[in-house]
C-alpha cells in the first residue's frame, strides 16, 4: 500500500510525502504506482517550470519514499500571492485527484493530511 500524507499549514497545501508500493501489480508492471510516480513528477516539473518556484524534494527509490515541499506556497516564503495560490492550488488538486482515485483503489492507496 502506498500512503501519501499532505502538509498543510495555515489551511494551506505545501507537500506531501508518498510512502511504500501500492502492490497493485508486480514490481514493474505496477500501473497504479507508475500513476503515482507519472503525476507526482507532472506536480515537481509544473511547479518548478511554469511557476519558476523552487522545489524540494527527495525521491529515495530503495526506500520507495518521495518527500515533496513547495515553500513558495506559503507566505513568510513568497511574496507574489497569486504564485502562491496557483502552486498551493495544484497540490491541493493532486490531493482531490487522489482521493477521487480511492473510490477505485481504496485497497492499494491510503491519503491523510497533516497540519505543521
């Protein structure tokens, strides 16, 4: 199972942190983790291309752990509100994307958020 937590501050979406295989399929073939990794990347690139805002993030593949934080989301961080709502916002339409996909996948997928 993969579980994937959000970190929110102040009600605003900044990161997240997916965790473990979804064992839907087998290593390799594992079309619902290759959705994962397909889409948490589109999130990286998006934010660092078309917003210009800088990224962390830590993709440990032994581990299966991907630690993402957009600090441009936030305000002591950027001063442009609309850049901050715009990279804020599509985290938090990758967190609405997923949890649509549990309807599916409930088995295979777990998404939590967590308030620093």
């Amino acid at each position: 199972m993969t579980k994937i937590t959000f970190f929110k501050r102040d009600g605003v979406f900044y990161g997240f942190k997916e965790e473990g295989h979804t064992d839907y399929g087998s290593m390799g073939d594992d079309i619902l983790c290759s959705a994962l990794s397909a889409m948490t990347m589109l999130i990286i690139n998006a934010i660092e291309i078309s917003f210009a805002t800088k990224v962390d993030y830590d993709i440990d593949e032994e581990s299966t752990i991907i630690t993402v934080k957009v600090y441009g989301a936030l305000p002591e961080y950027e001063e442009n509100p609309m850049k901050r709502y715009a990279v804020s916002g599509l985290i938090q339409a990758y967190y609405y994307q997923l949890n649509d996909m549990l309807e599916e996948y409930y088995d295979f997928m777990y998404v939590d958020e967590i308030n620093e």
